[in-house]
C-alpha cells in the first residue's frame, strides 16, 4: 500500500471532468447554463468542428466584477449558494461551483468578462487548469468565453468522442432544448460560421419551439397549462399525429432546468393512451414550476437526473392533466397550411352521388342489427337535409367514399376524409368501454377445444377471473386443453376459436405483467377491431352520415384505439391553394 496523498487541485478538477464534462455538449449546456444564470437575454454560441476545436460563448448578462473572475476557476467557488441549507431552494440552473474549473482543466479558456459598475473588464487564460495570463481588457458588458482543443491532455476522454457530425448533433440538440425553455432570451448557434439555430428571444413559446422543430410541427402543438398550490405546469403537446419512435423528442423542464425523468414520460405517455399508436412516443415540451424543496436536483454531477418527494402524486396529477389537456385541444391532424388571414367562403357544387351496391348493412346485417337494436338514433336524414353536426366534431357532411374504405365528406372548412374502419373501431371501442355490464357470456351450442403451450396455460389459469369477466365461460380438460363454452354476445359472428388465440397472443406475449384494467383494455382493441366495419366495403350515404354522427359522440373521435388517425383534413384554403386560385 502506498502512502495518501491530498490530490492536488489540477488533478481533482481533471477527474471531476470526467463527470461534468462528457463530451462537447456538456461544456455548452453548463456554460449556456452559466450565461442563463447571469440574466443574458442573448447568448450566442459559435462552435467549430462539431466543439473539438473551439466553442465560443458570447452574453449579454450581468458579469463577473474584476476580484472574483480567478475565483470563478476555483473549485466548488460559486456566487450561487453559500451553505447547504440553501440547497433546498435552488433558483439558479449552477450551484455546484465545478463547470468552470472542469472546464479548464482539459482545455485551452479564455474568457473575457465586464460587469456595469466597471470601465475595464478582465481577460484570463487558462490552459490545463493552469493560468497564463490575467489582465485588464477592453470589453462589452457581459461574458464570453472561449474553449479550445477540449480534451487536448485527456487522450482517453478524446477518444471516446464520436465523429464532428455527431458531437455538432449533440449540441444542437442542447441549445434547442436550453432555448424552448427559455423563449424571452434570444439564441444563436453557428457551426464552423453556417447559423444552425436562431430564435428570437420575444418571449413567445411557439416562435422558440418553431426554431428547432419548424413550422408545421409547432402549429400540431396544443397548449396545456394547470396550476395548484404545490405545482404549475406549463407545455405544449403535438398532436398525436406527429409521434417519434422514440422518447428523445421529449423536453422536460423543472424550473426551467432540462432533465430527463422516467416517472414524468411515463405519466405524459399514459396521458396519450390510445391516442398515440403503439410504440410511438409523444412530442412534448413540458415545464413544470414547484417548490424546490419538493425536488431534488443534486442527485448527479450533471443535474438531469432529479428525485421528486411525491412520485405518485405527480404521476397521477401528469397523465390526467394530459389526458384533459388532448381531449380537449383540437387533436384532428391538419394537412392543410393554415391560412393567414381568413378563407375566403367557397361555393360548393351540390352533387347527389347515387351508390347502388349492396350496401354493408345488406352485406353483413349482423355488424348493423345489434347496434341498431338499441341505440341508432332513427336517420331521416337524405343527402343535403339537416347537416350532421355532433358534439365533438366539426361540422361535416358525407358526399361519397373513396376505394370503398375513405369516407370524403365537406364541412364549414373545406375537405374532410374518413377511415371507415379506424372510426367504426373508435365508435365499438368507446361503446364497448362504456357498456361493460353488457357484454354477457353466450353459450355456444358446440364448445371449442383450444390446445394451447405450456405458457399460454399458465397464463390463462392466472387471468381466467378476467376472461369470466369479459364473457368468456372457459373450462379446463386437463393438461394443456381448454374448452370455450361461452363467448361475449358482442363478438358477432366471429370465428371464436381464431379471436381467442389472437387474444392470447397479444397478451401472452407482453414482457411485463399487465394489470386487470389493461388486458380488459386490451381485450375491448381486439374485439372493437375485429367487429368493426372493414376496409373495401361499399356504405350508403345514411351509413356515412350514421357513422359520422356516431363518431362525433365519442369522447375522441380523432384516433382509433390503436392510435392511428381516424380522420384527415383539407381546408378550403388548402383547397384553393392547390388549384392556384390563391398564391
Ligand atoms: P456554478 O454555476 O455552479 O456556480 P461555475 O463553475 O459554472 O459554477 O461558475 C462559477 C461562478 O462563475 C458562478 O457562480 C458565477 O458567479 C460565475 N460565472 C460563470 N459564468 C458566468 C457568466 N457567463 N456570467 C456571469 N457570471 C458567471
Ligand atoms: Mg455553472
């Protein structure tokens, strides 16, 4: 064993690198931080060769006074907190007085700085942690710093970085997530002198989310806003129709500071249950303001991980502020380019279009029968009469289909079209969700043997309360063989043995254990999708205007429950756009 040494200060800030200081993207983040903390309202970031080589800082915010600018490079030296009691109450995105000193033990600073009070500023160069030079300077009021040759005497650290390309990516990636929270401060990034991001800084959110996603994705956002005594949530949420694959589009705040959380993506993904498809995830950008003493950001050096001292709470508070939030925006996927200034009215041509195949009602009576048995609302209504206006759509009346399969209707504005399929399922869904004291067992007159694997077996003795439940009589021969005795009435006319298989299937195969609630969910999808009218089936005009009214009374008309859009919509604008009849 060797002696203990005290490691020197140049050593402890190159190993407490290693943890603020991961790659080009972690020096801008803390010094955008940094610039944040000094109340800038522009910083602008120059980076050349993806940050390898330089990484220029430049704000406009308070200044470092002429005695603290070495102290700044000073180990755990901050102007933030003086005692740890003051950790509880952190308002600054810095605290722990390391990005400096992290910084400029592996590379090449320097940085330039002026308060108001002062006629001179001062000018330091650090390189490897040592200082070079220290001066008074000509400068601006506010702070640039510059980092050169980061890495230059930690060859291991340069290794790991990826390509220019990529670190560029990183820091794009940063400075958009830094920006969109703070919409009142105006960014700029170039790299080797393009511009890769602008953003005004005139405080409207909606401009800062257009700079880094572009406009169409910032015109899908739907605001959300909730407020009680503990927590003050602030967001926009893009409508389901612009879903990632994965969860990097999620740009979460807490007072502002970006940090990833599992809880909180979680709770905002089940916020969009059944709106998103599976496996796709929400765009959201959600800030959420509460006490500091509620959550704790000093859990990693690089403060993105966070602990919150009620998780459940705010799980739950989350999904359903979501959840309200999507019910209640205006989730139709537009594909229109909305107009400036307003439409102008167009003149419709009112043609009857006559179908005269057989219809499905007369093709599979069975799907109509029971539905009309006890809640078709009695249609009168022939092509043109009463428009069908229901709750939660617009206004929209059917002209024809399209391949048998897209309903086209017109509405106050312009052109609307309709998956048949995705809204019948969406109707059953809601329907069947709604009715679940209805769906009773139906014995069949001969059961069916089902032989099923030994995982299948073992998964159906768990679940079989559920599948009772559901209207499911099931009885085990023995060994691995089951029989089904009785099915749910609102299975019409299905072949049971292939839905119930299906069933399993899909539930069997789920890696983590799902709860009643879902596999009812679950169960309710695969039954509203195999019950509801397919695709390629002609519909008569009454049917379309049914269907539509049926659609319009459900609590989310605009996707089917596996997510997918149910309807798509072409404004007049568009319209007239698209002819040229406007430019
Ligand atoms: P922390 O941000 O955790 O306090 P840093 O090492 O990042 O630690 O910065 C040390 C101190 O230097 C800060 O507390 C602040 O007083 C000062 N400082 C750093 N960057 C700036 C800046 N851009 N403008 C004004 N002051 C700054
Ligand atoms: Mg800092």
């Amino acid at each position: 064993m060797r002696n203990i040494f005290v490691l020197d200060e140049i050593t402890a800030n190159k190993i407490a690198a290693g943890e603020v200081v991961e790659r080009p993207a972690s020096v801008v983040k803390e010094l955008v931080e940094n610039a944040l903390d000094a109340g800038s309202t522009q910083i602008r970031i120059d980076i050349a060769e993806g940050g390898a080589k330089s990484i220029k800082i430049t704000d406009n915010g308070a200044g470092i006074s002429p005695g603290d600018v070495q102290l700044a490079f000073q180990r755990h030296a901050t102007s933030k907190i003086t005692d740890a009691s003051d950790l509880d109450t952190i308002g600054t995105l810095g605290f722990r007085g390391e990005a400096l000193p992290s910084i400029a033990a592996v590379s090449r600073v320097t940085m330039a700085t002026r308060t108001s009070d002062e006629i001179a500023g001062r000018k330091i160069e650090i390189h490897g942690g040592k200082e070079i030079n220290f001066q008074e300077a000509g400068c601006p009021v506010g702070t640039s710093i510059l980092v050169e040759d980061l890495f230059f005497n930690t060859p291991a650290r340069k290794k790991h970085m990826k390509s220019l390309n990529v670190e560029a990516g990183h820091i794009s990636d940063i400075v958009g997530r830094l920006a969109m929270a703070c919409s009142e401060v105006s960014f700029q990034l170039t790299n080797n002198g393009r511009q890769v991001l602008q953003t005004p800084g005139n405080g409207n959110n909606i401009e800062a989310i257009a700079a880094v996603y572009g406009l169409e994705t910032a015109r899908q956002m739907i605001e959300l806003n909730y407020q009680d005594e503990f927590l003050k949530i602030k967001g926009y949420l893009a409508k389901p129709v612009v879903s990632r694959s994965n969860r990097n589009h999620q740009s979460l705040y807490i007072n502002k500071r970006f940090i990833r959380s599992r809880l909180i993506s979680d709770a905002v993904e089940e916020g969009y249950h059944t709106l998103c498809n599976i496996g796709r995830h929400p765009l959201v950008i959600i800030n959420f303001a509460m006490n500091p003493q509620l959550v704790d950001v000093n859990v990693h050096p690089t403060k993105m991980e966070v602990r919150f001292s009620n998780e459940s709470e705010l799980y739950t508070t989350i999904s359903k502020v979501v959840r309200e939030t999507l019910l209640g925006g205006e989730i139709i996927p537009d594909i229109s380019i909305p107009a400036k200034k307003k439409p102008p009215k167009t003149e419709y041509v009112q043609e009857k279009i006559v179908i005269s195949a057989p219809t499905v009602r007369e093709h599979k009576p069975e799907i109509y029968q029971e539905v009309e048995k006890r809640e078709m609302p009695q249609v009168s209504a022939a092509v043109g009469e009463e428009p069908t206006v229901t709750e939660n759509l617009p206004y929209m009346e059917p002209i024809g289909q399209i391949d048998a399969t897209y309903i086209v209707a017109k509405g106050e504005s312009g052109m609307y079209m309709i998956d048949q399929h995705a809204a019948h399922e969406r109707v059953l869904y809601e329907k069947f969700m709604n009715r679940q004291e209805e769906i009773m067992a139906q014995e069949l007159l001969m059961p069916v043997t089902l032989e099923l694997t030994g995982l299948e077996t073992q998964f159906l003795v768990n679940n079989i309360l559920i599948f009772t439940d559901l209207g499911f009589k099931l009885e085990h021969f023995g060994g691995n063989t089951f029989l089904i005795r009785a099915v749910p009435q609102l299975l019409p006319g299905q072949d049971e043995k292939r839905f119930f298989m299906d069933l399993l299937d899909t539930l069997s195969g789920e890696k983590k254990t799902l709860t009643t609630s879902e596999i009812r969910e679950n169960m309710l999808t695969t039954m509203a999708c195999k019950a509801a009218i397919k695709a390629n089936h002609r519909l008569s005009l009454v049917e379309m205007e049914e269907l539509i009214h049926r659609l319009g009374e459900t609590k989310n008309p605009y996707t089917c429950p596996h997510g997918r859009p149910t309807i798509i919509h072409m404004s007049s604008y568009e319209l007239e756009k698209k002819f040229k009849r406007v430019m």
